[in-house]
C-alpha cells in the first residue's frame, strides 16, 4: 500500500489511508478503498504504523530486481536504443542527493556532522542514476545506491565510494551496453577514472581549473604552442545569434605524476554577437575528441545537467516529496521509501514514454502534477474498474475517441 500511495503521488500518507478509511462503510467498493482494491489489487489497508514497522527491516535492494524488470521492458521496447546519442552510446549520469536532515532524529544509517556552533546534523544521501539524452528532457532511473556512514562523515568521499559500490554491483550490466558515464568535478579524479576504464566504461566529466592545476598548466603550455585546436560554429536560437567556440587537446596528465593517467581535454565558451559570455565550460574525456567530434562530445557532457535539473529537482519540487520525512525508522525505513518514490518516479516515465492514453492526457494537461491532482480526485469520489477504466474516464472529458491522434515523439527522438 506504501507504493500506490508514492505512485499516486499524495502529499502525506495519513492523509490517502484516511479517505480509503472514511469511505469503507457499508460499501467496500466505492471511493478510494475501491481503488485500492480493483487499481492495486490491496484488500486490507494497515495502520500507517504498522506499515513503517514492516518496511524498516526490508532492506532497499529488495526493490532493485523491480528496475532491471522496467529496464528490461524498455530495452525490448527499444526504448533504451532511442536513449543513444548520436555516437550511440548510451550515457549514465551520476549524482549524489540528500533526501533526509535533521537534528533530532537519527539512526544507525544516518551520516552526521558536527557543525561551529556545535549542533550536530544527521542526514541520508543517496546516489541516484540515471540515463540522459541531450535534447530530451526525460530520463530514466536505474537502481539507487545509498550512502553508508561506514564510508565517513565527508560528503564528497561517501558520495564517491558509493558511486564506486555502483559500479562494482551493477556496473558491468550498462558497461555492456556500451556506456560512457557523465558527472560534475567531483569525479574528475584519476581513482575514479581508472575505475571506469576498468569496468569498460567511456567518461566524459567536468574538469575545473581549480581541482586540476597540472591538467590546465599542460594545456595552457599547449596553447602557447599552437598545439590546442580551436572549431568555431556559429548558429541562429531562434532569437538572436550565438557563437560556440570549441578548444581541444589530446594527452593531458589528470594529475602531477609521471604516471598520471592521461585524457583527453575539451572546453566550450558561448558567446552573443556582442562578445557577452552566455556559458563556458571544461571537460576530461577517454573519447577521442577531433574537430568532427568535440561539439558531440561537449553536448554528452552537458547533459549531464539532467541528472540534476530532470531528475534530483523534479524529485524534490514536482510533487513526489523526495525530501519529505515519510518515516525514519531505526534500520532501512528512509532509504526504502526513498526507492520506492525513485520507483514510482520511473513507472511514471514508462507510462510517458509507453502508454498511449496516458501521454495523450499529459499532453493535454499542463503538467505532471495536474494530471495527478487530477486522478487524486477523481479516486476520491470514483471506484474504477481498473487503470485502463480511470484513463479512459479522463480522456472522455477530453472528447477522446479511437481516431484521436497521438503525438508522441518517435523512438529517435524522444523528448
């Protein structure tokens, strides 16, 4: 019952089980109590307790064969194909995100840190992939991994050591597939790279002049003899003209060391006709970067983004309360109610991305959130027969019929 109620995405749990409550009576099978039953096939409703007293012993991995199974479905779809970007490669941006603080409640799962003022802070982190296309603004979620406070109180080090248990887990499965792995600064280091190259992994990760001083002193000695190459392409945003200035190198050490690993370096800076700088930014890559091939490049690595901007904020700010204490519990109850809101959030893309009816709806509404306000309420007053019953009841309002044509983007182009 826990799941339903993240997938119908409502605000508070006491709240969904209190209306299923209320409208039992002498008639089981109207409102919300119906929905549950003939939705979700759930016959009996637990307290909210007693719910968070069965879950906190589950460990969150339980939940993981459920992404493989979606996966899987997405890849016989060809879902996953239509994800490749123009190198079809596929790209895996990863990320870490807090989803639980505070400073009274804490367990034996929380990380915490001691602050000036002496206070001390317990949180929960997790790292959340996702694949990601430039140009799409869905992406779709892989199975978490979470923070452990074995991995110690600095956040940047937890973060990195769970990205690191990822890819000892699960990273063969997308390494096969032919994957180039995209991330912010903080994984731009020659450990985490190497093990990259060592699961067969491609990377493509943002590389600041701050954290790499011997990188940038080699392409700023590069650059002083005419070794760095430059493209410049010009093109028209519908609004005005921007110019995007590409430079590139081959072969520069990530770190000071003679047997530093070596990569391959790009930079993009956008301009107005005017000379205003719009964007700028750096990359270390293992692809091979040419003049035919950087502005692909660059594109990969700025979709990065979408973990961030699609993904951890969506999660956050568009009604799936990603950072809303549903329950804490003393073991796993945090990090398993975050999975299952990760999961809800990716059966949500599936029906986007491979249900007819329920993409013609988002197309007819103005967004996500309205669409399940939308069902929220028709569920509060409404049994349906079935989810196919409650989409068709919607699209009706919509003077829906067989002929009525859907305009979902094809395969190659999913958006």
């Amino acid at each position: 019952m826990r799941f339903q109620y993240f997938l119908c995405k409502a605000p508070l749990f006491w709240i969904f089980r209190g209306q299923c409550k209320r409208r039992k009576g002498k008639t089981p099978t109207v409102g919300a109590l119906g929905d549950a039953q003939t939705l979700f096939d759930v016959f009996q409703i637990p307290t909210d307790n007693h719910i968070r007293s069965l879950l906190d012993p589950v460990e969150p991995m339980s939940v993981y064969p459920l992404f493989d199974f979606i996966f899987d479905g997405f890849q016989r779809a060809g879902v996953i194909d239509a994800f490749r970007a123009t190198d079809r490669r596929l790209l895996l941006a990863l990320d870490g995100t807090q989803y639980f603080s505070s400073q009274k409640l804490h367990g034996s799962c929380c990380s915490s840190k001691t602050h000036t003022n002496g206070k001390t802070s317990y949180s929960h982190t997790v790292v959340t992939p996702v694949l990601v296309k430039p140009g799409s603004d869905k992406v779709i979620s892989l199975a978490p991994e979470f923070v452990c406070p074995q991995d110690g109180n600095d956040k940047q080090d937890c973060e990195i050591n769970a990205s690191l248990r990822w890819l000892e887990s699960r990273g063969s499965q997308f390494a096969a597939l032919g994957t180039t792995v995209l991330g912010d600064d903080l994984y731009c280091h020659e450990p985490f790279c190497r093990a990259l190259l060592n699961k067969q992994f491609e990377f493509i990760l943002v590389c600041k002049p701050d954290s790499h001083k011997t990188l940038y002193e080699w392409v700023d000695d590069l650059d002083r003899n005419g070794v760095v190459k430059t493209v410049v392409r010009k093109r028209w945003t519908g609004k005005r003209n921007e110019t995007d200035t590409y430079r590139y190198v081959g072969d520069v050490p990530l770190r000071d060391s003679d047997k530093a690993l070596l990569v391959n370096w790009c930079e993009i800076t956008t301009r107005t006709e005017d000379g205003k700088v719009l964007y700028r930014n750096a990359f270390a890559t293992s692809l091979v970067i040419n003049d035919a091939s950087v502005a692909e490049v660059v594109a990969s690595g700025r979709a990065r983004w979408k973990i961030e901007n699609e993904n951890n904020n969506t999660l956050k700010t568009k009604g799936y309360h990603f950072e809303h204490n549903f329950g804490h519990g003393e073991q796993f109850l945090s990090a398993l109610l975050a999975t299952l809101i990760l999961l809800a959030y990716l059966l949500h893309t599936l029906l986007h991305l491979m249900d007819d009816k329920f993409c013609l709806l988002r197309q007819k509404l103005p967004s996500r959130r309205r669409l399940f306000d939308d069902m929220k309420a028709l569920t509060t007053y409404l049994c349906f027969d079935s989810w196919e019953h409650l989409l068709d009841f919607m699209l009706e309002g919509w003077s829906y019929t067989p002929d009525t044509r859907i305009t979902r983007p094809p395969k190659s182009e999913i958006r």
